[in-house]
C-alpha cells in the first residue's frame, strides 16, 4: 500500500456534543470542508485531537467516521499508555479505512531507545500501512535522533515519513542527510513551517489549518514554491494564531480559534477546561486582530 505523504494535513481537533460525546456530525462537516480547501490527509486521534481521553472504541469510531466522509487518506495517531494498546489499535485504524499511520512513543513513558524501538517496532509491524515515525520530545518526553529514525527505516519498508517536532529545523536537514529521498519529511510545529519547508520538509501536520485551511494551503504552497517574499508577508500575518499551537493549552486556543470562525464549538474534556478571565481575553484579543487584519487570497 502507497500513499504520497505531501501537503498539507489537518492534526483534527475532535468535535464534543454538549454531554461531551464524540459529535461524529460535525466531524463530517469538518474533515470534509477541509478536504475542501485543498488538505491531503486527515489526522486523528492525535494530541490536538484529545487522543489521551478518547476510550478505545471511540477513536475507532471516529477514523471510521473520517475514512466515510473523505476520498483523501486518513492518517490516525497511534498512541497508547502500552504497547498491546498500540498494536490493538493499529490493526484497527487498518480495519476501519486508515491508509497510514502516524505512530507515537507510549503516552507517559519515556525511556531509552533499546525500549522505544521495541514499542514503535510492534506498532509499525502490526499492518502493511505506510508509518510517519512522529518526533515530539516537547510534549512526549522522548526524542527520536535522525540515527535512530534511519534505523527504523532501514528495517522495516513502510516506514515511509517523519512529523519532526523537536522546534529544531536542523532535525530535517540532518534526517536528509542520512536519509536522501528515504523519508518524506514533515514539519509538525506550526510555527516553524516556512523554515522547514526551505529545509527540506514535503508535507505539514498542522494546527491553525483547522481553523483558516484556505490561509494554510497558501502558505504551504507558496514556501514549498520559492516565493518566499510572498510566503513572509503571509507568515508575518499568521504567526501570532500560529504560536498558539505552540502552548500547553493549544488544544483549547485552537478550538477557540475555530468557534470564532464558526467552525465547531470549543468545548474540550477534562483535565482540560476551557479558557476564562485574562487568559480567555487575551486570546481573543490575538484571534480579533488577526481576523480584521486577513488578508486576502
């Protein structure tokens, strides 16, 4: 099995009914408006999408409920507290209309790199599907060298990308150093987007694209052309929602940013709550000005 790991692909924020359920109607909507706007894939179940509090069967649901609405590949986020989680669900997402995976560390374990490659092993062995080795040492405590990506790849065939997330772009140069044209590679922080694409990078797993997918694609595609004096007024216009993603509380920032523009509502699950007082008035203040400041495509 093949797919391109190019473009821009939405990291989905996950939708709740007022009981807090999985609203699979407004997923729908959503997944297929971005596909709309020129996204290439969709990504759930990932740390914008609330992946730690989704039970199991629920985040099957929900790639079932993306692989319906959509003909551009779902890439879900494979992520557990163990490894038989992992596995479990990757041969899941496989099950219900995955065409990739993006594949994780375990959540709240972190250790050495004789442990992690046997946990993404597992999980990049479970299926045929083609595998992004997600790199996050931010928020996951346990950073994946551009050695040990290679390692990786140079066992198993459908390793095929990396979402690097490390902040550093000289992670991408580095991974195409040993690489080549290997690994497709992808910047996964939203504001280092127009310096990882001249790095290198071929695809963005982004967070503020579901919210302004139209502002996003453009972007991508400007930097990924060259037109950098374009691409920087852009950037300079975008990067104060961009930072937002970039923050403990991204997850609700970003569905703020998303009810503002009539998206979906901004409710999220515990331990999360949503904004209030001087930190819910500064984030609107940003998403204000930048909303009367939008430049036209």
């Amino acid at each position: 099995m093949s797919i391109r790991f190019e473009g821009v692909m939405p990291a989905i924020t996950t939708p709740f009914a007022a009981d807090l359920s999985v609203d699979h109607e407004a997923l729908t909507q959503t997944v297929q408006w971005l596909a709309g706007y020129g996204c290439s894939g969709i990504v759930p179940c990932g740390s914008l999408g609330e992946g730690a509090t989704l039970e199991f069967d629920e985040k099957v649901a929900l790639i079932e409920t993306c692989a319906r609405a959509v003909d551009i590949p779902v890439i879900p986020g494979i992520a557990a507290l163990s490894t038989h989680e992992a596995v479990k669900l990757a041969k899941a997402a496989a099950h219900h209309g995955a065409k990739g995976l993006m594949v994780l560390p375990p959540y709240v374990y972190s250790s050495d790199w004789r442990e992690m490659k046997a946990h993404l092993a597992a999980v990049i062995q479970a299926t045929p599907l083609p595998c992004i080795i997600y790199n996050n040492p931010v928020a996951y405590k346990t950073d994946f060298k551009p050695e040990q990506i290679l390692e990786l790849a140079n066992e198993f065939d459908n390793v095929k990308a990396v979402k690097e997330s490390s902040t550093d772009v000289r992670r991408i140069t580095a991974i195409k150093a040993l690489a080549g044209d290997r690994l497709s590679l992808g910047v996964g922080v939203d504001d280092v987007l127009v310096e990882g694409v001249a790095a290198g990078a071929q695809f963005w797993i982004a967070g503020l694209v579901d919210a302004l997918p139209a502002e996003s694609v453009r972007l991508f595609e400007l930097a990924r052309a060259g037109r950098y004096e374009e691409a920087a007024r852009l950037y300079a216009w975008f990067l104060p929602l961009l930072r937002l993603d970039t923050v403990p509380k991204f997850v609700q920032l970003i569905k703020l940013v998303q009810e503002k523009l009539g998206v979906c509502h901004h409710r999220v699950r515990g331990p999360r709550l949503a904004l209030e007082g001087a930190e819910l008035a500064e984030a609107e203040a940003v998403i204000q000005h930048a909303l009367a400041t939008r430049p036209a495509l």
